[in-house]
C-alpha cells in the first residue's frame, strides 16, 4: 500500500446546506484572555474566522497555539473574554449544549489520535456509532467513502500501529470529516511528515476542503504548509495575533516578527528565547 493519497478531481466549493446562512462568523474570539500561573499566553486574542476557508494559525513552538484551539473547541475555558461559535457563547451555554456543538467540530490531533486497538475501519466508522443512530449498511457507506477518499480503502483492517504515520493523519482526516462537520480544526497535521509526505497532505486537505467546503483552522508552523492551504493567516507571538488576515497580506507584512518567522529567517525580533 503506497503512502501516496489518491488524485481526487479539485472541485469547487459545493453551496452546501449544511452551512449557517447567517452571516456570522463561525468563530468569533473576542478578547480571550488564557495565564497558567503568572505565564499570560493568550492575552487578549480577538479574531473572526471566515466561514468556509482554510486560516492556518502559525508560530513559534510553546507559544500558544494549541491552547487556542482548545478554547475554540471548548475543552478551555479563557480567564476572560468570550468564544462565539455560530454565534453562540460558548460558556453562556449548559455543559449538555456545549456537548452538541462539539459535533459541529471534526478534530485531526497531532498522531491522527487513532484508537490502537481498532482497525482503520472502526476508528472512522466510531462518531458515526458514538453519534448517530444510522444503520451499520449506512455507517458502511460513509466509512468506506471517506476511506476511499483518503486513499486507504484497502487498508482497513489495519490497526494504527501496522500503518505509517503519514497514513494516520489520512485516517484520523477521514474520521474528523465522518460526521460532515462545519469546523475542522487540525493541529500540526504535518509533524512528523517528511516534506514529500506533508506536500501530499496538505494537497488532500485541499481537495477535499474543495469538495465538502467547510471552515478549516489549521496550525502549523510549516511555513510551506500554510503557503499551499492558506486563505487566511493568523500569526500568534507573545500572547497576540500579530497578523490575521489574507494570506497574501500576510505573506507580504512588514511587521518585522511576521516578516521573520513567515521568511524562516534568523534575522529579526525572534530569538532562542
Ligand atoms: N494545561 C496547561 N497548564 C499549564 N501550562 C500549559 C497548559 N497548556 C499549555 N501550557 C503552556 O502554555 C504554553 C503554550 O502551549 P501550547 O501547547 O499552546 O504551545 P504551541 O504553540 O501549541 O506549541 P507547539 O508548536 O510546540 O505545539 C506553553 O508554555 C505550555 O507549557
Ligand atoms: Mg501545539
């Protein structure tokens, strides 16, 4: 089985029902504030996200990244400031309500969080059983779409440990898309990847964004990655988004610690600090 995702036709967005027609953002952070101790690392974030775009989050290691985005998907509650999902506050809400906007969200963790004991099939076939009350024949159309979409149709009786690691991301992707969700957040798809392998990633993440829509917030701090995903870039040092906006504004910002860091440069105000 060749670690290569298959060549899925690029189409464009499909006008999917599936998404608010509101006009609200579908995550809107408004002056979210997270310290652990007296270590301020979200201080004072405010960003809406565009509804069915790829932002990627990028910056430095230990800075804050992933601690956004367990706020954005509620595993973290800010200190201050308010998480707006589809418009509702998130902790203005029951702990049962919190639950049921989690299923709007498909989460890909750093390792594809695969369950070690259950095969590919039955890792992407879980939320379906966990959520849903469909039919085992129903449950086995959607697995073996989403499987056949990340090129792993022929490798599902594998469990995680007989499979590489740039086949987990593809088969913890296929499951944070299962349930169709309106958010897809991935942290670091692309550690551990090599450059081809991440090349490769970050194409099907592409395509099928293209396919099924959907707003996706990425973090990486592959520079590369966000250069090929991004619609929308979102740049967090020191507790702030430095920069978050357009990709190509990003990509052409003078502000000397976005212009360092998106350069990969040893110039500028970030240091081995
Ligand atoms: N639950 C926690 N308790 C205490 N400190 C925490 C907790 N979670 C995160 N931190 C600290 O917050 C900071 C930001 O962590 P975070 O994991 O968000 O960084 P990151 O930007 O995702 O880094 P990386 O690129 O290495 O994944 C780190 O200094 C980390 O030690
Ligand atoms: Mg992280």
């Amino acid at each position: 089985m060749p670690d290569a995702p298959p060549t899925t036709p690029i189409t464009t967005v499909a006008p999917d029902h599936r998404y608010d027609s509101s006009g609200q953002a579908p995550i809107e952070l408004d002056q979210v504030k997270k310290a652990f101790g007296s270590f301020k690392v979200l201080d004072g974030i405010s960003a809406a996200f565009t509804e069915n775009a790829i932002t990627t989050i990028l910056g430095p290691s230990g800075t804050g990244k992933s601690v956004l985005l367990k706020h954005i998907v509620g595993l973290m509650e800010p200190d201050e400031g308010r998480v707006r999902i589809f418009g509702q506050d998130l902790w203005d809400m029951k702990e049962d309500e919190r639950f049921e906007i989690r299923k709007r969200f498909g989460l890909l963790f750093q390792d594809g969080a695969l369950f070690g004991s259950m095969n590919l099939y039955d890792n992407v076939a879980f939320p379906l059983r966990r959520h849903t009350s469909k039919s085992e024949a129903d449950i086995r159309e959607t697995v073996m779409h989403y499987l056949q979409q990340v090129g792993l149709e022929n490798a599902l009786d594998r469990v995680p440990s007989q499979i590489s690691g740039g086949m987990k991301k593809r088969a913890g992707f296929a499951r944070a898309l299962v349930m169709q969700p309106e958010i897809i957040m991935c942290d670091e798809p692309d550690s551990g990847l090599d450059p081809v392998r991440t090349k490769l990633l970050c194409n099907l993440i592409k395509e099928l964004h293209a396919e099924h829509g959907g707003t996706y917030v990425v973090i990486t701090h592959n520079i590369e990655a966000a250069r090929t995903l991004s619609d929308y870039v979102g740049v967090l040092w020191h507790g702030e988004l430095v920069h978050f906006g357009p990709a190509d504004e990003a990509f052409n910002s003078d502000e000397p610690f976005v212009r360092q860091f998106l350069a990969g440069s040893d110039e500028g105000p970030l240091g081995m600090e």
